[in-house]
C-alpha cells in the first residue's frame, strides 16, 4: 500500500500509482506509526510535522520507501534528510538558456542533467537504445531549488549547463545496505505535477523513480555516477585578472575562442638598462643634475577675499511642504491588520464596527440613511459573498 500525500497538485501521479498499487490519501498532519504500518511507500509534498520525523525515520529502518518532493527548505524536513546526507537549500533553479515554450526563469529545461546510470529490465527506459542516459534525456524542473547531498547518499539529477547555478544536485537517493529502506528527496514540488508530467521526458522520470522505491526493476549503483559536481558559487580572481587583461581591441578584431590567450605575463616587467641614457641626458641639455624643487602653485582668486559682516544675515525659515497627510498603515496593512485594529478601536457600537469594516472590505451600506439599515446591508452582503465562494468551491472538488 502507498500513502500519497494529497497537498499538492499531483492528481495524474496518484492515478498511475493507483493503476497497479493500492493507494491511501493523506492530509498531511501528523504521521503515526498505525498508519505506516501497512505501508510499503510513503510520498510527500511540502511540510513535515516535528512529531513525525522520529515516526517517518523508524518507517525507513523498518525497510519503509520515502519520497519527499518540497521546496521549502523548512527544519524539520532537513532535519530528517541529515540522517541520510542530504539537505534541501535555499535559493532557486533558473535557466541561462532560452527555450520555446517556457516564460518563466524558473522553468528550466535540463537536458543533460541525469548523472547516475541505472540498470533496468525494460528497454522503454532507454530512448534509441542509447548508452549514456545523461545525454538521451531531458526533464522539465519548474519552481526548484538544489540539493547539498553528502555519503552515504548520492545524486540522481543535477541543473546541467543550462541551469543556474551550473551543474548542482537537485534529486538524490538514498539505499540502505543492509536493509530494503529506500529514499529518493526531489528539490521542486512541481516537477511532476498535472502540468509538467507529460512536457519531455518527466514522465519516463517518474517511472524510474517509484520503480525503485518499490522494488520493480530498478537499480541505481552510485560507484558508476558522478560525484565532481561544481560549486554553487564560482567567483574569479578578479583583481588578478584585471591587472592582466588587455586593454584594447580594434572592432575588426576577431576574439579568439580560448580567453585564456588574452592574458598575457610577459608584457609586464620593470627594467632599469635605460637609467644610465636618462642620467647622460642632464650634460648633454646642460642641466645641472639635482632633485627637482618644488614649484609653489598659485591660484587666482575669482571673488573678493571675504569680511565679516556687521549684523548677521537673517536667513528665513522654509516653509513646510504643502503635503497630503496620508495614514501609511491603511495603505500597507492587509485586510486582517486592518479589521483586527478597527475591532480594538470601536466600543460598543455594533452598527459602526460593521460599516466601517464592510468599507474595508469593499461592500457598500447602500443609500440607507439609518446606520442600522446600512449594518444590516453589509451583513447581507458578505453573507452572500461567503455562500457564493463555498459553492464554487464545492464545485471544483
């Protein structure tokens, strides 16, 4: 039995695992040990309760599967992956590369970012029969961020040389040795949701995953992947560089593809053969050879030197801007700061703590001249606001 976690919008994935698996919904409070019980995997979007890391950790010595896709780098969720190496970071997955397709700089198109090769039994895993997956498939990783993995872990998928930052984990696993405990951590909640699960090969993706976190197939061997990833930060030497770059370049010139040609050492020296010409030069211009002295400057004055004055100057006052006084906080301030201050603000008139909290929210009191007809007015209508919004939202579950 799998136990999905429901809170995100992954209704196409829940329908695959239901096709061959029985499969529990969960809401996402707190994890009980009775109701990992019967559990073979358990998937995870987002949050984790503080109770239920201890819960979940048992679950995974037991010989438990887990699969958490979240991109909120929250304690507790970090807390359980330190255990097994791995923490989700902070920051965001973009991509440096334009592709048709994809608006946002969040968005990013990976197209060499698997770096573990995995064996498998069936061939519809490997595209065209290549032998290099890392090159045969490409995956759509919306809204992510990168992963920090560390042994006894190791990295599945990483941000490739289209992503930024360049060549970071951003899907890792986890294998225990003696037991069947398995764990795969995903840096985007999103990258199998309804909208990016049939873009590229996310799908075949998907496929591998689950097929590994129940026993149907797949195998990852980490001594064959990669583990010489780049750092997330690379910054120059940039002081030495600018002291040895060139300075000019005729617009004719053609840049050479390596830049390291641009940088020169051996046009920088000091020399001194040339001292000696320089010293002969005092006899030769009949100038007597001594320091220079130094030439005092003088400076012509353009206004008249300055004399105190008699009476001190009156310097008036400036006159204060004409400005609109405006309340910032009524500006700023969301609609439940607002109301919570009008509610300690109002004594104990009903009628105008309901006026002004319905010009709060948008609702007229109409053209009632009594104050009470207009109280009663704006009741209606949120009242009716509030039937109309549960209705609709009846509608979409």
């Amino acid at each position: 039995m799998i136990l999905f976690d429901r809170r995100g919008k992954n209704k196409k994935v829940y329908r695959r695992l239901h096709s061959f698996a029985t499969v529990k919904t969960h809401d996402g409070s707190e994890l009980l040990a009775e109701t990992l019980s019967d559990c073979e995997l358990f998937v995870c979007f987002g949050k984790l309760e503080s109770s239920s890391v201890a819960t979940l950790k048992d679950f995974v010595d037991r010989g438990g599967s887990v699969a958490i896709f979240s991109t909120n780098p929250e304690s507790n969720l970090n807390h359980f992956l330190s255990f097994y190496g791995i923490r989700i970071e902070e920051g965001s997955v973009v991509r440096a590369v334009y592709h048709e397709g994809f608006n946002h700089p969040k968005h990013a198109l990976i197209q060499n970012g698997i770096v573990q090769p995995f064996d498998a039994k069936d061939e519809q895993y490997h595209p065209h029969n290549a032998k290099d997956t890392s090159t045969s498939m490409a995956f759509v990783y919306p809204n992510g961020t990168t992963l920090s993995v560390e042994s006894p872990s190791f990295t599945l998928l990483s941000s490739g040389s289209t992503g930024y930052p360049v060549d970071c984990p951003v899907a890792a696993a986890w294998e225990a040795t003696a037991g069947s405990g398995r764990l795969i951590v995903v840096g985007s909640a999103d990258i199998f949701a309804d909208e990016w699960l049939e873009r590229e090969d996310n799908s075949k993706i998907c496929d591998i995953f689950f097929n590994f976190l129940l026993h149907q197939g797949i195998k990852f061997d980490p001594s064959l992947g990669r583990c010489d990833f780049e750092e997330k930060e690379c910054v120059p030497d940039i002081a030495s560089l600018s002291n040895l770059i060139k300075p000019c370049f005729q617009e004719i010139e053609p840049l050479p593809q390596d830049y390291t040609t641009l940088l020169c050492d051996d046009q920088f020296g000091l020399t001194m053969d040339h001292i000696p010409k320089v010293i002969g030069l005092y006899k030769t211009l009949n100038v007597p050879y001594e320091p220079l002295s130094l030439i005092e400057p003088h400076f012509n004055c353009p206004h008249p030197p300055l004399r105190m004055a008699t009476h001190a100057p009156r310097m008036p006052t400036p006159l204060t801007p004409e400005l609109e006084l405006m309340d910032l906080d009524d500006c700023f301030t969301d609609i439940r700061t607002r109301l919570v201050r009008l509610a300690e603000k109002t004594g104990d008139d009903l009628a105008h703590y309901v006026q002004e909290a319905g010009w709060i929210l948008g609702v007229d009191g109409g053209c009632h001249e009594d104050d009470e007809e207009k109280a009663k007015h704006v009741l209606h209508a949120v009242a009716k606001m509030i039937l109309q919004s549960q209705m609709h939202s009846n509608e979409s579950r």
